[in-house]
C-alpha cells in the first residue's frame, strides 16, 4: 500500500480536542478580562497587500513575512506577521474621528517565517489590546495592570514583570551621534555583554557623563533604587525625560499594589525598534520565554498619517498554555451534560429529550452505536458526560428513563414527560451551576 504523507510542515502545529479546550480557556478568560475593561473586540484580515502591511511593519519582521502572488491582480501579498500596524492603520483611516482614548481588543493568529524555539510555531496565537489617544501615564499602567490580571486570571501567581524606558538609552545615543556604534551599543547591551560594552565605548570615547551612563546601563536593574542611581546619570533632557515617565508608572503601580511584581532594567532594549518609549515583558517562574510583552509605540499612526499616542500588549497563547502544564495549572476540560443511551427501536423518546435539553441551553450527546451498557457509560465517562439517560433499558418500565449521575455514582428513575415538561427541576443543580 502506498504511504500516505502526513507530515506537518516546519512550525505547524494541530490541537486536538482536549488541547484545543485548553487554549479556548486561555482565550475566554483573557478576552473576559479586556471586555471588563471597557475594551471592545475587532477582527483584521489574515492577509493584506504586502505594500500596505509593509508601511506599518519593522524591517526585520518584513524579513519573516509569508508571501504569495494574488492570481487576480498580480500584486504581492501577505499573511500578516503583527496585527498592531493593522490596527493602527484602521484607527488612522477609519476610526480617527471615533472619541478618544479608543479602547481595542482582538484574539488573533500572526505568521511569522522564524526558527521555532521554546513554544513558539510559525503560527502564532495572540490574545491582547490597544488603548490609543491616551498620552498619560495612566494608559501605560492600565494595560500593565491589566497583563498581571491576564496571569492571575491564567492561575499563573508567580511572575516577574521587566519594565524599562527605552528613551533613557536613547537619549545616551543622540550624545554619541554616530549610528554605526549605536547599533554595536544595542547589540552587546541585548546580549548583556559587559566586556564588549565596554570596549566599545572606550572606542567612541564620549563625554565621561555618557560614558559612566553607558557603562552602568547593565546594573540599573532592581527595584525603586534604580530610579535615583539613574537619575544622577542622566545629563541630558530626553533620558531625565524618560526617567520621569517611568516613575511616575511605578508610584501608579505601586497605589494599584502592583510594585512588588515589577523589575525596573533600563539596559533592556529589545523592543528598541518598535516601542518609543516604555516596554515591559513578563516572565512565570520555571520558564525561559516571556509570555506577554508591550509597550508604547506613539510613532506607529504616524506612518499612515495620523499622530496619535498608542499603548498595547499580547499574550502569546502558545507559551500561557506551556507555562500552565508545566506549572500544573488545572484547565476545566467540559463534557456533555447529558449523554442519552436508548435502547427502543422507535427513538421517539430520546429525540425529543435530546431536542428539549438543548433547547434550554444544556449540551446532549447521543450514543447511537449499538452496544452493551456497561460500554456505552465507559463511553460517557471516558467523554465526561456529567449524566447518563438509559432509555428503554431492562431497568425501566415504559415512559420512564433511568438517570445516572456518572461523577457522583447514583441513580434515579423518573419519567419521560417530567423531564420533558421541566428539565430544571429534573437536574436542578446542573441547571442551576450553569455549565451550558
């Protein structure tokens, strides 16, 4: 017989059906979350026109973009790589005259053409948001503030959240006017490289200000004491700037009771080139990979013509979800309510029970397989059915149904037209608890 090929391409990835409830939890609960906030949902094509997705998207990610030819007019297009330039784009032309701030959430897939690593695919799904026409700190501390109740409401209790400013490195660079070390600058800073960051600006030589500043970049990690050995280093008006914001984030955090959770670095700067100013990842103990990351990225509109503050962040559903196994954080997998067994040859009964039970909100599965008893409630359990209703077993007389409550073990017979006429009263606590 001739193989069948059935391998995934290179960072694919399938969920199956206890997987997928897994991450339909991940994505319920966060998406609750920003709707409590007062944000609403908007959906984005999967593709664009590569020209139009290019305006808004940083180099590098450009590099990572999936493309393929569009049969009817010839033009390149892409499958989107970052929805935040997507949603900029849509603020700036559709939504600009909407009042400000504009409050904006989503539950997306992104493609992204990269080695996979440490729980990531090529496939990646997101869950986040973005607050745009807000210039206060108050927009940067509501999204942070509502990334830690993202991990709460997760059940992910121990994290650690990295908060930095990138303009205070900044604002050392346009000291140093030359692009080519700053570029070598952020490379060893990112690596965490001391000995070459050091090199370096022994090389470039500038002010010994900036120079002592640079070097210190490193060690400016900690808690509130990092904003006073900053502030002594910071000369010019955009770092003393940016030090500014990012203490006033941290007073605000700290009213919300959110400080402890929070690790002041102001020699991270990964998020250079896309954020403007402050931008923070989260990291769950005992694992290596950030799962939600953000910042302000008040540049962004202004690409597609319109200046206008923004602040977001994302969750990467991939890496909650590992987080959450190896943290052993318990998922409620659902089953059918009711899983109706019916051993007559008519079906009357049980169709109409099934049509009845669903039509005040509970789920029915039926076992349409012809088989023991004993194998159909193996069946249920192995699905969690949560009840069993036999009908027409050798158990019951005619009109009536045998009722197993398949977590508890026990068992009641009632009849047919009383669970037709009021299911609620038949399984009151299962109507009551609201599983449907």
């Amino acid at each position: 017989m001739k193989r069948i090929p059935t391998q995934l391409p290179k960072g694919a990835r399938i969920y199956l059906p206890d997987e997928a409830a897994r991450k339909r939890h991940v994505e319920g609960t966060l998406l609750g979350i920003f709707e409590r906030w007062g944000y609403r949902e908007i959906v984005t094509p999967t593709f664009e026109f590569l020209d139009v997705l290019a305006r808004g998207t940083d180099e590098n990610v450009q590099a990572s973009m999936f493309t393929f030819v569009d049969r009817e007019t010839g033009r390149v297009l892409a499958l989107r790589a970052d929805i935040t330039p997507q949603i900029a784009r849509i603020v700036a032309t559709r939504m600009r005259d909407e009042p400000k701030p504009i409050r904006l959430a989503y539950l997306t897939n992104v493609f992204r053409y990269d080695e996979p690593h440490v729980s990531q695919y090529r496939e990646l799904y997101q869950a986040g948001v973005e607050l745009l026409g807000l210039e206060k700190q108050e927009a940067e501390v509501e999204i942070i503030a509502m990334t830690m109740e993202g991990l709460h409401g997760l059940g992910l209790h121990r994290f650690q959240m990295d908060l930095c400013h990138l303009d205070f490195f900044r604002g050392l660079l346009d000291e140093i006017g030359d692009d080519e070390v700053a570029r070598d600058l952020r490379a060893a800073l990112a690596r965490k490289d001391a000995g070459t960051l050091e090199r370096l600006v022994a090389a470039a030589a500038p002010p010994s200000a900036v120079g002592e500043a640079l070097l210190a970049l490193p060690t400016l990690v900690g808690g509130e004491e990092v904003l006073d050995r900053a502030g002594s280093l910071a000369r010019n008006a955009r770092s003393a700037r940016a030090l500014e914001n990012l203490a006033e984030v941290y007073r605000l955090l700290k009213i919300y009771g959110l400080g402890e959770s929070v690790l002041l670095d102001l020699g991270e700067v990964r998020g250079f080139d896309y954020y403007s100013g402050l931008y923070f990842e989260t990291y769950v103990s005992g694992f290596g990979a950030s799962i939600a990351r953000g910042g302000r990225y008040d540049d962004m509109l202004g690409r597609f013509g319109y200046d206008c503050p923004a602040v977001g962040f994302a969750f990467d559903i991939g890496r909650a979800l590992s987080v959450m196994a190896t943290q052993g954080v318990d998922v409620p997998l659902p089953g059918p309510e009711f899983f109706i067994i019916d051993f007559t040859r008519e079906k009357t009964a049980a169709l109409s029970l099934a049509r009845r039970l669903r039509d005040r909100g509970a789920s029915v599965s039926r076992d349409i397989v012809s088989r023991a008893l004993a194998e159909s409630l193996a069946y249920a359990r192995a699905h969690r059915a949560r009840h069993a209703l036999v009908v027409g077993g050798e158990r019951t007389a005619a009109g009536e149904l045998l009722a197993i409550d398949l977590a508890a073990g026990t068992e009641r017979v009632l009849t047919v037209a009383d669970v037709l006429e009021a299911p609620e009263r038949a399984f009151a606590s299962t109507f009551r608890e609201g599983r449907s």
